[in-house]
C-alpha cells in the first residue's frame, strides 16, 4: 500500500526507470524480487476491485484498487495492483485486451484474491500468478488505428471533457501528436473512410464522444488562424519529437445552425497538429482551406467576447464555444490549383461579365463582398487567444 501510494509519479521522473525496466522472465526462467522496475507487456484478462480496510481506504484516500489478471507475452501469468486500469473494461468479467504495465516488483505466487462482486460476478481466476507487480496504472492498446500506432486509451480517463485543456489532459494531449507522428494522414484519412460530417462532433446532444473517442477524422475547411506552438518541457519534446506544434482553427461549412441567438452555417473545430504542409500561410488573419486527417481527442471548450446590444449601445459578453478538439500528424493546405491558360480566360471573362453588369449589380457585390469580409472578421473575433496546455504535477497520492 505505501508503494501504490508512492508510485503516482509524474512521468518525466518515470522515463529513466521505464528506459533501464526489464521485462519479466519467461515461464520456467527464474523469477525474482528487486528494487528495480520491471515492464509487463501481453493480454489483461481479468479486472475486479480489491476492497480495503477502513485504516487503509482513509491512507489511500479510496475505498479500494484494481487487481488486473495480465497474461505476458512470454507466458508469464502476473497480477498488477493499481489504482488507474482503464474504466472501459468491465470488472468481474473475463476480456481479452492488449495491455502493458511499468511497475515495481512485490511478491511470488501469493495475491489479493478479489472477492464480493455483484451476484453475477464471474469468479476471480484461480490460477496463481507467477509474479505480483505494483504500478501506477495499466496502458490499453485497442485494436484501433490510434491504438495501433502505441497510444495508451488508459490516458483517456483523466482527460476532462467539455471544458478547456486541464491538467488532467496533459499526458494525453502530448501522448497523442507522438502517436500522430507514427503514423501517415492518408493511413488516417483511409480509416476514416474519407471526410467528416461534422455535426456530430460539434452537437454535444448527439452523445458522440464517450463511444467514439480517439476515432480517426478528416476535418476540411478554412483555416482562420495557424499559431506555432513551442513545447518548453524537454521531456515533452523528446516524447513528441519536435519542439512545437501547430494550433489551428478550422471552420467546416454547416447547415444554418442557431447558436445562442446567432445563425451561422459554419462552425469552428481547433486541430493540433505537428506540422503543416511546407509554403502554408501562418498567423491570425489567414483564410486557407485546409484537410486535417487526426484522431478526435476531447470536447473543447473556449470563452470569447461578443458583442450583445444593450438599449441603444453595444456592450461585450463573454460567451463560451463547445467545439471538438482534434489530433493529428500534418494540415495539409489545399489551395484552388488552376491552369494558367484558363486563369486567363476565366479572368477576361469575369471582367466582361463584371462591367456589363455593374451598374446593376455593383452595389449588389460591394454588399455580398461585405457581408463576407464581416463573417469572417467575426468569426475571428470569436477565438480565443491561444490553447493553454497545463504543466505535469505529482499525482494525487504521490508523496
């Protein structure tokens, strides 16, 4: 109990002891306990809590842990006590997931048994383990294109939705532009099955985001704003690869949505990526069409000014943006690519067009022209100044 209270570290003090961990012997091999980390990696097989005295619910601050059944790679049968396996998997059932563990040594054959389930509850295994390990949590690796490129879903958990980047993001959020990077946008875009409707990521009603989490996206639309991003934590960037990324804001065509009062028939969606095609415009008053192949990350949300008419004057009223926030490897900039020849005629054509038809549809086009310009400038207003990503803190039992 005093290592799992101790074990929660932040993960740039984990790396020297995950880069010297071994893995656990295989079956048959000599197997033995060491101050010295060691690395699970095969199939959790069975999940159920192991209560905890009162004594101990009240030092741990939980009533009780995880015992994960993990069958190694090798053969090795290992129980891991946790305070973190993946919610997703279902306690007191047998399941089959791809998993890894990264943690400390504490006993031979002899583990907490878990026992009073639920009256359905399957028993806990009987075989014994031939090693017991304590560790921080339990990395998943699903059979999904993000789980494939090596991105633990076990991040997932602690990631906030519906709100701004928090701390409980922050592994996740720099976890996934490393898996990012480990893969191709066309892989991406392929898994996809091409591009997006993008109502259901941006209408919050329509419960899209606990079941499809992580899923590869294809984002296409204008990008309003390109920032550059620099990664200060060294240990961040070697987990990236890179010492920055690009933030962008992406506005995809809808149809006309009433958003507090507002209609609109385009909607912002924020995209992280970890670069953008080589002669991309950059900065905050840019209007580049663009495709972002990644994977959904969380519900994001922002606050902005608006301005909201008060009797005879307008005042601003801070309103707050839910959006979808997107991870992924490239923006791909996709600007209109025409034949010079046609560039040409199309132009001595619109020329025509636009003089014999100008003074009756003059004003008409100042107008149109106007009312573009202003949508845009008011969708640019209506961004926040830039994502914030909070800093690693020990965790809440770490001492």
């Amino acid at each position: 109990m005093k290592i799992l209270q101790r074990i929660d570290a932040p993960a740039n003090l984990v790396a020297g002891g995950r880069t010297a961990a071994t893995p656990v012997p295989a079956v048959g091999e000599p197997v033995s306990i060491a101050d010295a980390l060691v690395v699970v990696r095969g199939r959790a097989t069975f999940v159920a809590p192991q209560k905890l005295s009162p004594e101990l619910a009240e030092r741990l601050g939980r009533a009780s842990y995880d015992v994960v059944r993990l069958v190694d790679e090798r053969g090795l049968v290992v129980d891991v006590l946790t305070t973190t396996a993946p919610a997703a998997w279902a306690r007191w059932r047998p399941i089959d997931e791809p998993a890894a563990a990264l943690g400390l040594p504490v006993a031979l054959v002899v583990s907490p048994r878990p026992a009073g389930g639920p009256a359905d509850a399957a028993p806990w295994p009987e075989a014994r383990p031939g090693l017991v390990v304590v560790a921080a949590g339990v990395s998943w690796y699903p059979d999904t294109p993000l789980g494939k490129t090596g991105f633990d879903y076990g991040l997932f958990d602690s990631v906030a939705a519906g709100q701004k980047l928090v701390r409980g993001d922050t592994a996740a959020f720099y976890a996934a532009p490393a898996a990012a990077g480990r893969t191709e946008p066309k892989a991406i875009a392929t898994a996809a099955g091409g591009p997006t409707d993008p109502l259901p990521l941006i209408d919050p009603g329509r419960k899209w985001f606990p079941s499809h989490r992580g899923d590869p996206v294809v984002i296409e639309g204008s990008a309003l704003r390109a920032t550059r991003v620099a990664i200060d934590d060294e240990f961040r960037r070697q987990e990236v690869g890179s010492d920055h990324y690009w933030e962008l804001y992406v506005f995809v065509e809808t149809p006309l949505l009433d958003i507090d009062g507002r209609m609109q028939n385009t909607f912002p969606i924020v995209c992280c990526v970890r670069e953008r095609s080589p002669g991309m415009p950059s900065g905050d008053r840019i209007n580049e069409p663009v495709r972002i192949p990644g994977f959904a990350f969380k519900r994001y949300a922002y606050t902005f000014e608006a301005p909201v008419a008060e009797g005879d004057r307008m005042v601003n009223e801070t309103e707050r943006q839910s959006t979808t926030l997107v991870v992924g490897p490239r923006a791909i900039w996709t600007p209109p690519a025409a034949d010079p020849d046609s560039r040409k005629i199309a132009l001595i054509v619109g020329v025509g067009v636009v003089l014999a038809r100008a003074a009756v549809f003059g004003l008409g086009l100042l107008s149109s022209t106007w009312s573009v310009n202003r949508a845009i400038k008011q969708a640019r207003a209506e961004l926040p100044e830039r994502i914030d990503i909070p800093t690693d803190e020990p965790g809440p039992n770490a001492r």
